[in-house]
C-alpha cells in the first residue's frame, strides 16, 4: 500500500522524517526554469508529506486517547493484581512495590523515522503495527523472566517517579477512587547513581540488551522489520491488520530463527489444545544438557463479537498465575497489552502512543521511552473476545506446576466449553500451519470436537 494514498491516510499510514528530505538538488542552467520550478513543486509535496506524517503521528496518539496527563483511578479498598502478584494500594510499601514493578515492565509503541520496511516506503507502524507491538511486549516480559533476577526492577525506575499514590485522609470513604498518579519527580531520595555506574551492574546490562533486540532496525531478532518479514508466510505485509493469533505464530517463528536464545523455546496451541508431547518435545535435550524454558502462547477466541462474561472469572484466576505473562487483546481493533486487573477493570499498556524510533547502536541510548509510567484500567465488558494467553516455565518442573495451576484455573470457568485444554500426544496439525485454510475449526469439550464454519469470524480463532 502507498502510504500516500486516501485509504492509507485514513488508517493513519504514513512515512516518518527522512533526513535525507532535508537536501534537494539544484539541476545544472541549461535544465531550463521548467526543471527548476519542477524541483520546487516537488520539494513542496515532500515538506507537504513529511508534515502529514507528523500530524497523521499526533492524530493516531490523540484518536486512541494517548495523554501524557491521562490517569485511571484506582480503588483503595480492592487489591491491584499483576502478573501473578497481588497489591494492597492502601499500604504505602506495597504501593510502591507495585509503582516500581509497573514501570519496569517494557512498553512497545507506535515508533517513526525507522529504516524503511521492506517492500513498501513506510517508515513508522503508527495505525497498523499495534497487535506486532503488543506482541513485543509480552515477548519481552517472558525475556524478563527468562534471563533477569527474580523479583528484578529497573534500577532508574526508583528514582525516576516519586510516589504520588498518598490515600486520602480518615475522613474518606474505603469505597472512593483515588488517582494513581506516577509523575516525575526532583529525585530527593537519597543520593543518584550515576549512569556508568547503573550500567555496570550485570542485571542493568542484561536489560539493556534485552531491549535493543526490540529496536526499529532490520538486523534486530525481534524488531518490527523482522516481525513483519516472517509475518509474509501468512500473507501479512506491512500496514495490514494482524490478529492475535497471527502475532502469536510471529513470535514463535522470531524467537526459533534467533541465535541469542538457545534456551528457549516458543509454542503455539492448536484448536486451544496444548499438546503436552509437542511441548516436550521442544524442551527435552540430551541428558547432559537441561530441559529448554518454555513460552506458550494460547490463542482463543471468547465469544463472538463480543466478549462471553462468562470468561471473566477465567481470565482474572490465569492473570493471578505467577506464570501468565500477559494477554495480547484489546478493544475491536485496537490492540492493548493486558497484564492484570483491579475488580472488574483490566490493567494495560497502551502502544498507541508514537514515539521518535530509538538508536541501540549508540553507546548507554536512553531507555525511558520503553518504560510507562502511567497505568491504565479498562472495564471487561469492553474487552475484545479474540486474544492471545501467555504463559512461561523456565523448567521443567515449573511447567509440570503451570499445567496443574492452569487447569485449576480453567475448571473456574462457568461456561461448558473451557478456554482451552491439555492434552496428551501431538497436534494433528502441520506445525507450520498459522491458521486454518479452509475456514473450518474446532470448538472443544474436553475430548469431543465438532467442526463448525468460522468463515465469518473476525480472526482466525476457536469459537468457544
């Protein structure tokens, strides 16, 4: 698609600054005053569209509510849970655990000014590229697990935002909703390292690393050029839309095709079965070397068009799972990273924000804009039913302990028909097979299936 067309403005596509836009040449005297007033047409359309890209930018953090000042309230009498952690906001050290956690996790966003896409002129993902971020995101809090210290928060994060989750006085009531605001503070606790001296810490480097493999460049493993490119083999090109379950097969194809990542291993459910032989068999080795981690990502579908209430408790009981890494989903359309809740709201980071793309190869690049100061809530009535589950085991007893803790899970569900299942054995599938080509899937109680037509469906999900 050419970003200079009605449709692609219309869906926010647009190329970012070239600094090469910045320098035209004048042709020779004899071209005549015809190619000179051609070349001055032409770098007009081009200052015309490089401030059509930043305005189409500004529009898409606007139209998706981005605010620097927005907050979401927060209840005081409710527990926050996140990732599998739960905490008391009325108390201030678990207030600022939660504050410090929060601003650790990494944040993906819309980004402009990267190298050009490959087949195409886009420079910048704003209004398509949301599902591939919130995919980043949970990718990288699996890494998270993966490769830092347990418990691990970014050392800045405590002194970069004070905590201005003060609770009202005595006289509040238990039930009033106070703002959660994380703003920027003078930094007055105590004395600041210095950034060398953060950046020597192993941990420090590790999450340095850790992020430079999500740059906007194409020699990164898990940046937005080479999510796209493998994203081809499912008929996806850039500035098109990508499903949940379509970012999931991404992800499992990125991390398989890294070679920074030889411990891990990503697996895909098919027909929202977890074949317990596939998953074994991607993480047994030979008996000197130890069991691979592990990354499952459940794609399903909860409900038709809109979400199935039912699944509420469902989601909230696997967001409670030390386990679960979030939940790639969102709004119809409008892709958000879910990783937790507080009574019937969602807890998220929003990608639609677009940021200046990031220089990794530059020595100690500024890390504040991969991390979000300002949690988000949103109500489960709203939540789009298509969405991808994450989940991570590092061993193979913690995935022995994530099939019993899941299934508990699952058996809370009102509904007949649970989320998805384990099973024993493998996939019937072919394991290169993204989705079904023939429009026809399964809906799934315990061992019976029944074919059901989803041509109609919204992506390519389980009808449950």
């Amino acid at each position: 698609m050419d970003p200079r067309t009605p449709s692609a403005r219309s869906e926010g596509l647009s190329p970012a600054d070239d600094p090469m836009d910045d320098w035209f040449f004048l042709p020779s005297e004899s071209a005549g005053p015809r190619i000179l007033e051609a070349s001055r047409e032409d770098q007009e359309a081009e200052d015309r569209g490089k401030l059509k890209s930043k305005l189409v930018s500004a529009w898409n953090s606007v139209k998706y509510g981005w605010s620097l000042k927005q907050k979401s309230k927060f209840s005081k009498s409710s527990p926050v849970i996140m990732l599998g952690k739960s905490y008391e906001l009325r108390d201030q050290g678990e207030r600022e655990h939660f504050r410090r956690t929060f601003t650790s996790l990494l944040w993906m966003t819309y980004r402009r000014g990267f190298p050009t896409l490959a087949g195409c002129s886009l420079t910048t993902d704003s209004g398509w590229g949301c599902v591939l971020r919130t995919g980043q995101m949970l990718l990288a809090q699996g890494l998270l697990l993966h490769l830092m210290p347990p418990g691990w928060t970014w050392s800045v994060s405590h002194h970069a935002v004070k905590d201005d989750m003060d609770l009202p006085v005595a006289h509040h009531t238990d039930t009033a909703e106070q703002r959660l605001d994380f703003k920027e503070g003078p930094g007055k606790r105590g004395r600041k390292l210095s950034l060398d001296s953060r950046l020597d810490r192993p941990p420090e480097a590790t999450h340095r690393q850790v992020v430079s493999w999500f740059a906007d460049h194409p020699a990164v493993p898990f940046g937005i050029h080479q999510l796209v490119e493998l994203g081809k083999s499912s008929g996806k090109k850039a500035g098109d839309w990508y499903g949940p379950s379509i970012a999931a097969h991404i992800l499992r194809k990125a991390v398989a095709a890294s070679v920074d990542l030889p411990n891990l291993a990503v697996y895909v459910a098919q027909d929202c079965t977890i074949y317990l032989e596939d998953v074994r068999s991607l993480c047994e080795r030979p008996p000197a070397q130890s069991w691979k981690s592990i990354i499952i990502l459940v794609p399903v579908r909860l409900g038709g068009q809109d979400l199935n209430p039912s699944y509420i408790t469902c989601v909230k009981k696997l967001l409670t799972l030390q386990c679960c890494i979030g939940i790639i989903g969102g709004k119809p359309k409008h892709s958000l990273f879910f990783v937790g809740f507080q009574d019937d709201h969602l807890l998220y980071l929003d990608p639609h924000y677009c940021q200046p793309t990031v220089d990794v190869a530059k020595k100690n690049f500024p890390l504040e804009s991969f991390h979000c100061k300002y949690p988000r809530k949103m109500a489960f009535s709203r939540m789009d039913p298509s969405c991808t589950i994450g989940f991570y085991a590092k061993t193979q007893r913690d995935f022995e302990s994530l099939c019993t803790a899941v299934n508990e899970s699952l058996s809370t569900s009102a509904e007949t028909y649970p989320m998805f299942i384990f099973a024993e054995g493998k996939s019937q599938e072919e394991e290169e097979s993204n989705a079904p080509t023939n429009n026809i899937t399964y809906i799934q109680r315990k061992t019976e299936r029944k074919r059901v037509d989803t041509s109609n469906s919204m992506d390519e999900f389980v009808l449950l």
